[in-house]
C-alpha cells in the first residue's frame, strides 16, 4: 500500500464537524495530527478519531506517522496551512520515495461565506479595543457617508467600470455591516442586528415574488411589476400615494418620482405655474418641476440629462483651460 499524507481542507465558516463522507472516512481511519487545538479538532475527538496536537514543525511528525501507520491526516487551520503543504512538496519532491501527498477538501465555502468575514472584521472594529473612530459613529454621522458611497458605486456604473463597481459596492457594504453592528448597541427595546436586515430582505423578496417562490403565474413584465406594487400596497398601510418616496433625494430625482407616484395612482395634480410665483425662487423652481413633468412624458430621466449635460460642460471647461505649466528642469 502506498504511504500517504492527506492535508485536510476545510472551510472556517461552516459549523465544526460538518465534513463530507469521504473525509469523515479518512479521519476515522487513519491518526490526524494538527497545528492547534480548534473546534473542528474537538468534533473530530468526539466523533472516535486521534487526533494529535503538534507543537512546532510538522513535516517530520507527519512522516514518522506515515511510516508507522502507512497514512496519516493532517487537519489545516483556517487559513490552510499552505506554507506546510509547500515544505512538505518540496521534502517529498527530494524523496518521493517517503509518501505521497493528497490534498482533500472535506469541506468547502458556499456562496456568500466572505459576508461572514466582513461582520465578524466591523464586529471586532466596533468592540472595546477595535477602532475608536469607529467605535464614536452613530447612525446619524455615518449618514453622508452611505450617501457619499453610494454615489460613488453609481458613477462607477455610468462608467461601466465593472472592477471599481465591486470595489465601491464594497464600500457600500461596509457601511451596510457597520450600520447594523452599530444597531446592537441600541436600547434593548430598539437594537437589532445584521441577522435581521438579512432575514427582512429576504422574506420580503419571496412575498414579492409568488412567480417564482410560490407558484403564482404572470406573464409580461408588466404583470409582474403590478404584482410588486400590489404586494407592496398590502403590506404597508400608507394614507398617500406619496408615502416611502425617499425626500432627501436629489431634487430632480425627487420631482420625477412623486410625478410618477402621482400619474400611476391617477391623482396627478397640475404642477404650478411659473408666471402665478411671487418670488424669483419659486418661479424658477415651478419651472424646473415643469421641465421634469415634461421629460418624464416624454421617457426622459431628467437627473440622467442634466448629469450627461453638465458632465459635458465639464468637459468643455476642461479643454478651455490652459495647460498646466511644465516641471521646473532638475539641476545637473
């Protein structure tokens, strides 16, 4: 029989003996040996296995096991112990004669695992003897900040920039998870956590689609939005068509929802006159509410134009300027 060393690999994030058959067999079977003692160590002891603590180098532990038992296991550490495995190639590349090496993976992360890190990374950040700066933020100060990331994640798709999207929508997640850690601090009767802000997403997500998590038939994608906004209307009592529109939106934005909001529960409502204003400023703003009526009749996102334009104008600044002035030359 071939001698072997087999490097067990698991995932740090799944619950502490859960291994698939085939490694459940190999640890059974043959003695483990490990860096430290882990949960998973424990489940294993109490499953029947040997399981051997190695206190210092492991390469010549795990060989002397190999040439007494003919195979023996080596149980990684969270992080896979990848610099053994690289010894151990090396020391056997030179005497391939000692063992073979089998890399097995009893366990593996699903998707989704990584969530698990960032709420365990803000969670020690915002604990006694995390980050201070952190630790001070309430959910009011951290508010430009959500605001501030979030833009960014949009100006990273109007650039269809796909890389700086993953990395502004993690920015975006960041305050998400901190939010919600900072959310356990709160009076008994009001803390909540980010177990909850998952959990209300995703039982909001099957009661707003029956077509797809309870059978119900739609056909065109306008059935289907229907189908949301009366899900929606039955889930929350509101007495205007006009409530949970968000009101610190940017103006435009703003004007071209209620529009909206307003046209779709048949209450549109003719937006003041210009002319009728007694002051500068709300004629000018009763004429821009006008200009967004208009677009929107005419399937034009008005916060889209007017970005696109003063972009545009930016650009035109830019090549008006003169240009910068060249490096001082360096002495010789």
């Amino acid at each position: 029989m071939t001698a072997r060393i087999v490097l067990l690999v698991t995932s740090p994030r799944l619950p502490a003996g859960l291994l698939t058959s085939a490694a459940w067999d190999v640890v059974r079977q043959h003695p483990v040996l490990t860096g430290a003692e882990s949960e998973l160590a424990t489940a294993v002891r109490q499953a029947g296995a040997e399981v051997t603590v190695v206190d210092g180098p492991a390469t010549q532990p795990l060989l002397d096991a190999v040439a007494t038992h003919g195979t023996a296991v080596w149980l990684a550490g969270p992080a896979g112990d990848e610099a053994l495995a690289r010894e151990l190639g090396l020391r056997l590349a030179r005497q391939p004669g000692l063992a073979e090496m089998e890399l097995m993976y009893g366990s593996w992360d699903p998707p989704g695992a990584r969530l698990l890190d960032a709420v365990a990374v803000l969670d020690r950040l915002a604990s006694p003897g995390g980050d201070p700066w952190k630790r001070a933020q309430t959910h009011r100060s951290l508010a430009g900040y959500l605001l501030e990331e979030s833009y960014e994640a949009y100006d990273a798709i109007s650039a269809d920039d796909t890389d700086a999207l993953r990395e502004e929508l993690g920015d975006v997640l960041l305050q998400v998870v901190l939010h919600a850690r900072l959310a356990e601090e709160l009076p008994e009767d009001e803390r909540w956590t980010i177990d909850d802000v998952a959990g209300g997403l995703v039982d909001k997500m099957i009661r707003r689609n029956p077509h797809v998590f309870a059978g119900a038939e739609v056909g065109t994608l306008d059935e289907i939005t229907e189908n949301w906004e009366r899900i929606k209307r039955a889930e929350k009592a509101r007495s205007s068509v006009l409530d949970g529109v968000a009101l610190s939106q940017p103006a435009l934005a703003l004007a071209a929802q209620i529009l909206g909001r307003a046209a779709r529960a048949g209450r549109a409502v003719p937006p003041p006159l210009a002319d009728t204003q007694v002051d500068p400023e709300a004629r000018l703003g009763a004429s821009l509410l006008a200009t967004v009526a208009a677009a929107r009749e005419a399937g034009i996102d008005p916060e889209a134009a007017l970005r696109r334009a003063t972009l545009a104008y930016a650009e035109a600044v830019r090549a008006a300027e003169p240009p910068p002035p060249p490096p001082p030359a360096s002495p010789r």
